[in-house]
C-alpha cells in the first residue's frame, strides 16, 4: 500500500482522468486519495509495477523449472 506523502497513511486508489489514462502509457501513474480528513492530499503518483509493458515480464517464471522432473 501506497504511504501519504504528507500523514504517511495507507492511500486510496481512485479511477483516473482521460488525460492522465494517456499519460499512463509513457510513464505509469495511477491517482490515489488520502481518507484522513486533516489532510486530504490527492494526486498522481508513479507505480511502475502498473506499466502495461515492464508489469508482464516479472510474471513469467524463470526458465526450466517444469523440465526438472
Ligand atoms: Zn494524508
């Protein structure tokens, strides 16, 4: 879970503007909202696990394992 830069605590992902789906293909950012009402800081922030290109190559398996039997 993603920390609050300003209270440090746990944020909420919430869906994104048009714009910024777009932007999403150059650089992987995903909007998220602070539920803690002294602060309610929002924005984007970058998440490249989310990129639809680099998140797929950390789930294939390395290679050989099902050949060892
Ligand atoms: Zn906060």
């Amino acid at each position: 879970m993603t920390p609050c830069p300003t209270c440090k605590q746990p944020l909420h992902r919430v869906h994104r503007k048009p714009l910024e789906r777009k932007l999403s293909y150059v650089v992987p950012v995903q909007r998220f909202i602070c539920y803690n009402h002294a602060c309610r800081w929002q924005g984007l922030r970058v998440v490249w696990k989310a990129h639809p290109l680099l998140g797929t190559k950390q789930d294939r398996p390395s290679k050989g394992n099902q050949e060892a039997s």
